[in-house]
C-alpha cells in the first residue's frame, strides 16, 4: 500500500528541538508561587492540547509533580509543579472560553498568549500601538485541524455536503428525510459566539445565512459533542480531537467526493473543513518563558498535537485512512 508522505502547508521554518537552557528557571522567587505566564482564548486548543503541551515543556524542564487543578471557572485549569533546581513552585494558568476571549485579554494586558482556532480578525490585529498581530513575531502556528461534523450514532446518513449542512444549520432543512435520513426533526447544536470554531464554521458553511434561532449553544467542543451523542437528531460541528461518542459525517463541497477528517485528507487541506490552530503573542515574546514555551510547541511539542488528535507540523509517512474512498489517481492500486 502507498505510503503518502505530507508537509503541512505551513509558513513556517522547523528545526531540530533545541537544547534547554539550564538557566531558564534563575531568578524566580524560592519558596513561593510563581506564575510563569497565562493562556486565554480557544477552547478547541485550550481543553486538552494547552494543558498537554505546558505539562510536557514543565516535564522538559525538570519540573516534578505536575498535576492540574480546577481553575475559578468552568474551562479554566492552572498547572502546577515543583523546580527543585530553583526551589520553587511554579505555575501556568490556562482559561479556555473561545478565542475571542483570547484576543480581548491580549489586548487588556491580562495574558500572555492567545490561543485561536481562526486567524486574527482585521479589528483584533492591533492590541496596543506599534503591534501587529499578522507579523511573524505575533503569530504562531500550533498545528492543523479539521472541523467535524457530528450527528447521533444511530443517524443512518454518512455523508453530506457543503450545502446541505447549511441548509440544516439555517433551519431551510427542518427534517432529515429532506436530505436521505429517516423521517424525523432536526435538532442543531452550535458553538457560541467567543468561539473560532463558531467562526470557521459561520465562514466555511453558513457564509451568510444565519444559524437556527433555537440553535443551543455551547462553549465547550466536549459538552457539544457529548449533547449530540445523546440526542436522537442532533447535528453539530466540534474539533476534530472532540468527536468522543457522536458519530462523524464525511463532507463534500461542489463535485469533490465527500471526504472524513483524517491526518491525510486534513493535513493537505484537501478536506473542505480544515483548518490551522495559532496561538498569538504581542509581538516578540518579553518573557522567556512564554518565548521557550512557543519555541517548544512549534518541535518537541508537535508530538502532544498528534497525541490529542490535531494534526501536527511535522513531515511523516501516512497510511491514508478510509484508503477505497481515495480517488483512483492518489493510489497506485484500483478503488474498489
């Protein structure tokens, strides 16, 4: 079987994970709490790969007993471990409440990094004077991920298109024997309006029509997802990392075959819901710490994206999955 070998499409130079400085930790206060930096913005990053990500660069550093606690907040977590080199406990606080959020603390002054699952919006990409967030000191690309279109598992319908899913989600559907399914209402689960999953989805699907006026809304991708798999006739639209029990829908746009989000079909952006993960910082990161941590995640950190389920930057042979949906031309065997 063809192996593919991809490289995401990233402006990005990637190079060999560097060697930790032993000083990074110098100076910090011994014997008291040290907040090292806060991440605010995407809950589609901030959930699971944010905590995974801080846990393995405080691991790379030396720091012991890493746990994570329960912030003041749903969706809010600080991690927390020990630097026995400096003597010191040592924190990072994560609050993941949507993108928007991300960006509106960055430009308050009340964090260090902006997490997004969409690019910066024209109106957020100036927080202070003199900063912009579209230069390459601001904008860092975390890794890939497909938007996933989820039903109830006992849904019948494998596939749908572009279309249709706006259809659905505008409430111009309201019934899914109008697009194949068994007779039976539809019941539409959405992000809320501080999410860039909200965002891409509100671009690459519903351009301008508007979502369903009793759409519910959720600020967790988990929650959503959980909510669809227990309601006969849900449809939603989550992370790729947070199918969980819903069942995934492949999806087509124009005369392209449907296709499912995978590292193959996500990767090379040929899925028409893919989409790139960022995580933004005020220009040039001040603090060392934030600056060792991006430089982390954009190497060493990449295995954690691949572990929670994103796609990561790095170059690898891929067995493509779902191979006999491949059109003919990407095998060198026949679809069956």
């Amino acid at each position: 079987m063809t192996l593919f070998f991809l490289r995401c499409c990233f402006l990005a130079v990637f190079f060999s994970a560097p060697a930790f400085a032993d000083d990074l930790f110098d100076g910090l206060r011994a014997g008291v709490p040290n907040q090292l930096f806060r991440i605010d913005g995407s809950n589609t990053i901030g959930a699971e790969l944010a905590p995974a990500l801080v846990m393995a660069w405080m691991k790379q550093h030396g720091v012991v007993g890493v746990g994570i606690s329960s912030g003041q907040q749903s969706n809010e977590v600080r991690l927390r471990g020990f630097h026995p080199d400096s003597g010191t406990e040592v924190t990072v606080d994560i609050a993941a409440h949507g993108s928007g959020t991300g960006f509106k603390a960055l430009a308050a002054g009340s964090t260090d990094i902006a997490a997004a699952s969409r690019p910066v919006k024209a109106k957020e990409s100036q927080p202070k004077p003199g900063i912009d967030l579209n230069n390459a000191e601001s904008e860092h690309i975390v890794g890939i991920d497909g938007l996933a279109i989820i039903v109830h598992p006992d849904n019948p319908l494998s596939a749908l298109s572009v279309e249709q899913l706006r259809r659905l989600f505008s409430g111009d559907i309201k019934d899914w024997s109008e697009v194949g399914g068994v007779k039976g209402p539809v019941t539409v689960f959405a992000r809320d309006e501080n999410s860039g999953t909200w965002d891409s989805f509100e671009s690459m699907v519903l351009g301008d029509a508007l979502l369903r006026r009793d759409a519910e809304r959720f600020e967790s991708n988990n929650n959503l997802s959980d909510r669809v798999a227990e309601t006969p006739g849900a449809i939603g639209f989550v992370g790729l990392s947070a199918v969980r029990e819903a069942k995934l829908v492949a999806v087509s746009a124009g005369d392209v075959m449907a296709m499912y989000p995978g590292k193959l079909t996500v990767a090379t952006e040929d899925y028409p819901l893919s989409r790139r993960l960022y995580m933004y910082t005020a220009g040039a990161p001040a603090n060392r710490f934030v600056a060792d941590f991006l430089e982390f995640v954009a190497t060493r950190g990449q295995q954690q994206v691949d572990q929670i389920g994103f796609v990561s930057q790095d170059v690898q042979p891929v067995t493509p999955e779902n191979y006999a949906r491949l059109p003919q031309g990407l095998s060198n065997q026949p679809v069956k």
